[in-house]
C-alpha cells in the first residue's frame, strides 16, 4: 500500500482518486482512500487527459466521489471534458453541507459551452441531486450546461415559459431560499445579494464572481464596473480575477484568457476573431490583411461601400497591402474619391467624374 500511495503522490488530484477506484478491486476502502489522500477541497476533471475525461462514465464519477468521502470534503466540483456522463453518478452528493460551486457545464475555462452534439448528461437525473444541496446554504454558484439554458431559452421565445418544468422550477426554488435570510453579502457594500439566473446568457449566474465565489449587488456593479460578463466562455468575473477587453466592431465583451484581440490594420480598432476579415494582397506579395467588418466591407451585389476608407478596390473589391498602395497598386480618384486598382483603372470603359480615374 505504501508503494501505491508513492506513486499516487506523483499524479494530480483527480487522477490520483482515478488511480485508486481502478485499484479498488484488490483495496479495502479504508486503503483506497489512503491512495487517493484526504486533502480535497476541489475536484476538477478539467485538469485530466481530456481524451480520458471524455471516456469517464457515471460508474467512474460515482466511485471516485466515495473513494474520497465529497460528500464531507469538496466545496468545488467541475466536470470538465466528462462528456460521456448523465448525471447518475453524482448521486455520492446528496445532501452536500460544504458544497459551494458545482460546474456542470462540461467545458474547460475560457472555452465556448457549446458542445455538438448536446451531452446525455440529463436534468431528471442531475436536479433531484441538486435539490437536495441546495437547502444547505453554501452553495453559490451552479453552472449548467448549454443545452439546458438554450432550450429554456427556446421555451421562453416561444411564449411556452413553464413554471413546472424542472429547470424553472429548480432555478425559482433556488433563489426562493437563498433569498429568505440565507442570501450572501455583497463584497463591496455589505448588503444582502440572493441569486439571479437573469443574466445576459440564459440561465447563467449574475452577481457571483465564478472565480473567486464573491458577491455583488446590481448598484454596485452599475456604478463601479466591478463584474464583467464574457460573451465567449458566458462566465461572470469581478474585476480583481479577471480583467476584460471589448471588439470596438461588434461590442461583444471577453475575459482577457478567451478571446486575444487584434488590431485593425486600417483603423486601429480592437477587433475579436469574429469580425476579423482576412485577405490577401492581390499583388501576390502575400500579405494577409486583417481588418475589421467596418473597415473591408464591400458588397459586390448592393455595390455598397464602407463610410471609413478602405484597402479594397471599390469596383472589384480586390484587397491590398499598404506597401502595394504606395506603389500605385490601388488609387483613389481625385473626384469622387473611390479606391481604384490600377487594373479597373485601364479597363477600358471604367469612368469616373467624366475622367479616367488614373489619368
């Protein structure tokens, strides 16, 4: 057994209780749980192989939370990469007293909680566990999977909101008894904040920190910017875990680990991956241009142009560099001011102002 827990010592928490559930046959309990140590605050499946997490069943999640007794020792629980689970396992939880964040998302940090196709794990299965901790007062955050919120946002578009279903029904009898004296305190005012699930994605957790679990009432957070919602990983930070940035194009907010933003090329704007245009130089200089919409916009059909002055041909919509532009590449008529390439510049035909643009 002393060899085992040698080894053991070498692995990170969760495999190391993985290590030891696979040795559990030949174990006693008492020997499994020496192997997988007795110094668990955090279970986070995020920090094993993802292509191991992905092959984990509700057998394995099940016996790891025996082996080391969650029910008493973990206060964070995050399933990340467990995409092969329905919840069934988590059953070890029940009637959890130091249970304070449990991630049911599936997705690691900074990452998009969008999962195709939608996991099996279930909302029969997993809420009636739920129930049964929330009652204890500690717990502060829940964060559930995509699937789960886009169908109760379906539900809500469509007018079919329905109080008994068991996702609204879980989310009201949450803040219901958060709300009725065991709500937390905000961290900068000291008064009393209960949850909110009306954040700006569907069923996400407004007012808590996901990071550092520390609370925050709306008129704090309106007047001091002291939380922040990223639009990538739809998790909530305060401003002491997490700084933020927003693309100047689309508005959209992220965290400063999910979305590196660049600059526009042309304007300088920051822009995220989501509105970068990219071309390339049609000189085969083999630049690549990377712009923001505003900036390469150009509609070929609706002949439409961009109000900010662009690197792209407005009559072929051929893009450029800006060395191949000082070199007479692409031109701007002195009329009308329209960009021209120097081949629609001799098409013949091509007028502009009565003159030839690059005459």
């Amino acid at each position: 057994i002393e060899a085992m827990k040698h080894v053991a010592s070498f692995l990170e928490s969760p495999s190391r209780a993985l290590f030891a559930v696979a040795l559990d046959k030949n174990l006693s309990y008492r020997e499994c749980q020496a192997i997988a140590g007795n110094q668990w605050t955090t279970l986070d499946f995020g920090t094993v192989e993802k292509s191991l997490a992905e092959k984990l069943t509700d057998d394995h999640i099940s016996a790891v939370l025996l082996c080391i007794d969650s029910v008493r020792t973990i206060k964070t629980l995050r399933l990340a990469n467990c995409i092969n689970i329905t919840g069934v396992g988590l059953a070890p939880l029940r009637g959890s007293r130091v249970m304070e964040h449990i991630d049911l998302s599936l997705v690691p940090d900074h990452t998009s909680p969008l999962l195709d196709p939608a996991p099996p794990i279930s909302q029969e299965l997993v809420l009636p566990i739920l129930n049964t901790i929330m009652g204890r007062g500690r717990l502060k955050v829940i964060e559930f999977p995509k699937a789960w919120r886009n169908h109760a946002r379906e539900l809500e578009l469509l007018q079919r909101h329905d109080e008994h279903h068991p996702f609204n029904q879980f989310l009201d009898l949450y803040m219901l008894s958060m709300n009725h004296g065991r709500g937390f305190r905000c961290k900068e005012c000291e008064d009393e904040v209960g949850p909110n699930f009306s954040g700006e994605a569907q069923g996400t957790q407004c007012f808590v920190c996901y990071n550092c679990h520390d609370n925050y009432c709306e008129e704090c957070i309106e007047t001091t910017d002291l939380s922040m919602f990223c639009d990538k990983c739809e998790r909530h930070y305060c401003d002491k875990c997490m700084e933020s940035t927003w693309c100047e194009c689309c508005n959209s907010s992220y965290c400063e680990k999910c979305e590196p933003l660049i600059y526009c090329r042309e304007c300088d704007a920051q822009i995220c991956s989501d509105c970068i245009s990219v071309k390339s130089c049609s000189t085969q200089c083999n630049s690549k241009l990377l712009q923001c919409q505003c900036c390469a916009y150009y509609n070929n059909e609706t002949k439409e142009f961009s109000l900010e002055r662009n690197n792209a041909c407005d009559y072929c919509a051929d893009a450029y560099c800006r060395q191949c532009i000082v070199s007479g590449g692409l031109r701007a008529c002195d009329g009308c001011g329209r960009d021209h390439c120097w081949k629609c510049a001799e098409r013949e035909g091509l007028h502009c102002c009565s003159t030839y643009c690059f005459s």
